[in-house]
C-alpha cells in the first residue's frame, strides 16, 4: 500500500469551538476525576477489611501512587504542560508514541491543548494503561469496568427486548433465509441498532437520553433515519447477497449494551440469513477511550447475562423474558465453541498483552497505515468479506476535510482493498460523504452537532482490488 499524505491537515486543537478544546478542557478533567475517585474507592475498601496483610498494604500504596500521578496530570493538563514521555512499561508501542511525541515538540505541539487530538487522546489512554501495568497488585485492573457494567446492568429492557425479537426470528428462520425483501428490512434495523450507543459521551447525555438511543421500536428507528447525515445501507447489503457461507469482521467499540447489539446482529447474519457462516471479533488490547471492548470485557458479557442477578430492574423479569435471553447466549456460547463466531485474539489474553491481531487498534495512526504498520493484521482483513468498522474516525484520520468529501477518498489506500462497512455516530470535528450545504447548515446552527452523538453515518465501499 503507497504511503498517503491527506491534502488537507489535522483539525487546529487550539480552536475554542472544536472538539479537542472541549476535550482537553472539559471532557478528560471529567474522565481523569472519576478514575481518581474510583482507585480512592477501591482502596478506602481495602483499608476497610478486618484482617490485614503485606499485599493489602501494597495495593494500597500503588493505588495511592496511580492517584498521585493521575493527579499530576490533570493539574499539568490543565496548564497546557509538555506530554510527558511514555515509560518503558514492557507493553506494546511505548516507543512508537515517544517518536511521534518528539516529532510534535519539534514542531511547538508537544503540549496538551496544542497536540493534535486522535494523538492526545490515544497518548491519554496509553498513559494510564502505563500507570497500572507498572503495578504488582493493579495489573489486570480496568479502571473503567465499572462504569461499563453500570451501563449495561441499566439495559435490561432492551436487552429482554432484542433477545424476544431474535426469538421471533427463531420460529420464521426457514421463511427468512429464503425472503431477501425480509432480510433487507431486519439488516437495515440491525444496522441502526448497533449505532447509537457510545459510553465516553456519558458526560453530555442525561439518563432519559440513554434510554431513548437504547430503544429498538421501529418509530424510534425512523425518528433516528433523518439524523443519519450518509446512508449506503443498501449498497452494503447489495454486497452482502452477493455472499455464501462468507467470514465477516467486526472491529468493536464500546463494551456492555453496544457489545450486545455487536452480537445480536452477528447472531442474525449467522443464523438467520445464508451469507455468512463466521464473524471474528477484534477488542482492543486495553482500557480504552472509557468504554472500548477489551478481551476481559468479552468474555464477561456471556457469563454476566446468565447470572439471574445481574441487571439492575425494579421488577423481575418474566419467565419468557428469561427463556429467550438464556437461550440466545447458550446459542453464542455453542457459536464460541465452534468458531462461527470468534475473537481476534485468544479470549484469556489478559490486559496489556502484545499480540500482532490487537497492538495496531490502539496506535494512535489512522487506518489506512494498517499494511505498513501491522501487516499480519492487513493480511487477514484482505481474507475478510466485510469488515465492519464500529464508531472508528480513525479510518479518515484526525484530518480536516471538507464534509463533502466522499469517504473512500478519505480513507485512503484503505479503499478497496477489503470490502468495508462503517458505523459511526458523529463524536469528533470529522465529518466526510455529507451534502457540504447541509454540513454547513448544521455548522451554522450549532458546531457541536459533529461530536455530540447526535448524528450518524453509514459509509460502505466496497473491494477493488
């Protein structure tokens, strides 16, 4: 794949109406406060426990150490200090963002409110994954799974929801694999249910918000239909008739209700339609962005499902309700088992562990560096005949083009060389393949309609090569 240098630059961080001023100034401080509050909570917990013992007292005083230097950085974040250099912490690309952290500096951007943000933020991340990879007793620690179970413990009513609709599904699956007007109309609603749902946006939607992004009637559907600013849903399941027994792809995004969703619509194209047979899940390799899926948090899905305890409802859940959802885990369970479905990566790869199928999705390099940059990784999407990208602006880089840019121009030498479907609900400055008078209507309105989460789009190209 040639090397590609988009004709246009980053976004301008120093931009008081632009996502990456917001970011630094609001967004992270919140972020960098809960994780502060949490490692305090867990380890007021500790201290609490009748018997002591030497490994207590050492998690304590890691925990207090991760405070401290959280602390550190919130107060440094806030002054617009230098980006620190990563510490050698035995983990995967530490090295990598150091370059890139110098070649910044030497040019005036090395500090927090003047690095371009996909930078900024993936360098956040990587950081604090630093800070407890460096530990004895925190190592296999997410200081973000509490948020995510949370979340997803609130989403039972969707979750019985979907699970009845699948069963729905299960009594007419002879009819469907062979009614394509059907199969059109079910894809087309499994695409805007895996949409709408995005944890590290929490601090900008209320709870009645959440609740409303997580309903799968069809009204709420066709409210969301004028809200999805680019739409080839069509072309991508044109592409997808033309498919027997095929192995798709999914690169994920956030954990708990979304990761759900992720499933139930795998689940359909397995199980209910004739063109694919095996869908393979790539998670990231850490705690990432807040509420990215890691290993740790695939693996937990299934078992947290079947635990009678587990959602948060204030009534309990009817027989049927129960039945339906148990028996479409045991279903993805026995996919598991079989390898219809299946993770990147071996599913007790712990936290932090290198792996060529996982290192590249936490770089901070756009996609369409993927074949120089992680090449075993390139291989196997070239096999792939249909990558589904979810939530992932990392395929049109942090770039600032024009939002009438067709989006196969602005994923670069990526296009074509794997057939590709992008699911993205708008939460950062790029927007590319919109009308440019209705982007710049919207612009005119209110800025914020391209981070805010309130809009979406669907891109798919397809291969050519």
């Amino acid at each position: 794949m040639a090397s590609f240098e988009p004709p246009y630059p980053p976004y301008d961080p120093t931009d008081e109406k632009g996502f990456s001023y917001e970011t630094v100034l609001k967004r992270w401080p919140i972020i960098l406060t809960k994780l502060i509050d949490h490692v305090h909570n867990v380890n007021h917990k500790l201290i609490m426990e009748e018997s002591a013992s030497p490994s207590r007292e050492e998690t304590v005083e890691e925990g207090k150490r991760i405070i401290s230097e959280v602390s550190k950085l919130k107060y440094e974040m806030a002054r617009d200090r230098a980006i620190a250099k990563l510490a050698d912490d035995g983990e995967a690309d530490f090295e990598k963002f150091n370059e890139e952290l110098d070649k910044l500096t030497e040019d005036g951007k090395g500090t927090w409110f003047k690095a371009p943000w996909l930078y900024a933020e993936c360098y956040l991340y990587r950081f604090l994954r630093s800070l407890f990879s460096m530990t004895k007793h925190w190592k296999e620690h997410d200081p973000f799974l509490a948020g995510k179970l949370d979340s997803f413990q609130a989403s039972s009513a969707a979750i019985y929801k979907l699970a009845a609709t699948m069963q729905e599904l299960e009594v007419t699956k002879a009819d469907l694999q062979s009614d394509v007007t059907k199969l059109d109309v079910l894809f087309n609603e499994m695409i805007q249910m895996c949409l709408w749902f995005d944890l590290s946006l929490l601090t900008n939607l209320t709870h009645e918000d959440i609740l409303k992004l997580q309903s799968v009637g069809k009204e709420a559907q066709e409210e969301r239909r004028s809200f999805i600013l680019h739409d080839d849903e069509k072309a991508a399941f044109s592409h997808l008739k033309t498919l027997k027994g095929a192995r798709i792809d999914f690169v994920l995004d956030n954990a708990g209700f979304e990761l759900f969703t992720d499933l139930v619509f795998a689940d359909f194209l397995v199980t209910y339609t004739p063109y694919v047979s095996k869908v393979v899940f790539h998670p990231k390799s850490i705690p990432w962005f807040v509420s990215d899926v890691t290993p740790p948090d695939f693996q937990m899905l299934f078992t947290s499902l079947l635990k009678s305890d587990f959602f948060t409802t204030k009534s309990p859940p009817s027989e049927n309700d129960v039945s339906n959802l148990t028996s479409m885990v045991h279903r993805w369970q026995s996919y598991l088992a079989s390898g219809t479905f299946a993770l990147s990566v071996p599913p007790e790869t712990k936290l932090g562990a290198s792996n060529e199928m996982l290192d590249f999705w936490t770089m901070s390099y756009p996609y369409w560096e993927m074949q120089s940059k992680a090449g075993k990784l390139y291989e196997w999407m070239l096999g792939s005949e249909l990558v589904v990208f979810k939530g992932d602006l990392k395929l049109t880089g942090d770039v600032s083009w024009p939002a009438s840019t067709p989006f196969e121009t602005a994923i670069g030498p990526l296009a074509g060389a794997f057939p590709i479907l992008s699911l993205r609900t708008s939460k950062a400055d790029v927007v590319v393949g919109v009308d440019q008078a209705r982007a710049d209507e919207l612009d005119a309105q209110d800025y914020t309609w391209r981070f805010g989460g309130k809009y979406a789009l669907i891109s798919f190209v397809p291969r050519t090569t």
